[in-house]
C-alpha cells in the first residue's frame, strides 16, 4: 500500500461527553466507524493544554491508534499524559493532504 498524510476534522455528538476511562482498562486506542459519517475513538492522552513561553497555545493531542487527535475535552494536568479517553464523533471528515 501507499503512504499519505491525511488531515481530520470532526464534530463531537453534543449529546454524549466525552470520559476519561478508568486506569485499569484495557480498551486499546482505535477510531471506529459508526453508522453515517460518525465514529467511535478511544485514545491515548500524548500532551496537556498549555501555553509556551512565547504564549502560542498548545492543545491537548490524543493518540487514536494511529491517529492523533486534538483532545476533545480540556486537559491542563500533566498527571493526565497516558490516560485514555473516549469520545463519539458525529461527523467525522478525513482527506488526503
């Protein structure tokens, strides 16, 4: 198969929150595809929310398994590095870049 870099955009489903899953699970990261144009990730916490000393603000990323995402909630605790988090996506958009 061939390599590409491909960019994301998504909406999260307003009515679910997304969780951080507890520390003993063992649901991998993956991104799975629902019904439509939605999709099911569950992650892996890579980085926190912060601001570098030159105040450009840097956003929480989640690895989907493959895929790294901007962390769907605020995540400012670097206690937090490691621990998964699941989301539902609405729509979820995905194009070669």
């Amino acid at each position: 198969g061939a390599l590409f870099d491909a960019s994301f955009s998504y909406q999260l489903d307003p009515e679910r929150e997304p969780v951080l899953l507890p520390l003993e699970t063992d649901q991998q990261p993956s991104l799975r595809k629902t019904s439509g144009c939605g999709a099911v990730a569950v992650g892996q916490v890579l980085s926190v929310d912060s601001e570098s000393p030159d105040r450009r603000v840097m956003v929480a990323l989640v690895d989907c398994g493959g895929f790294v995402l901007p962390a769907p909630l605020d995540i400012a605790d670097p206690a937090l590095i490691g621990r998964k988090v699941a989301f539902v996506i609405a729509e979820l958009e995905v194009w070669r870049s």
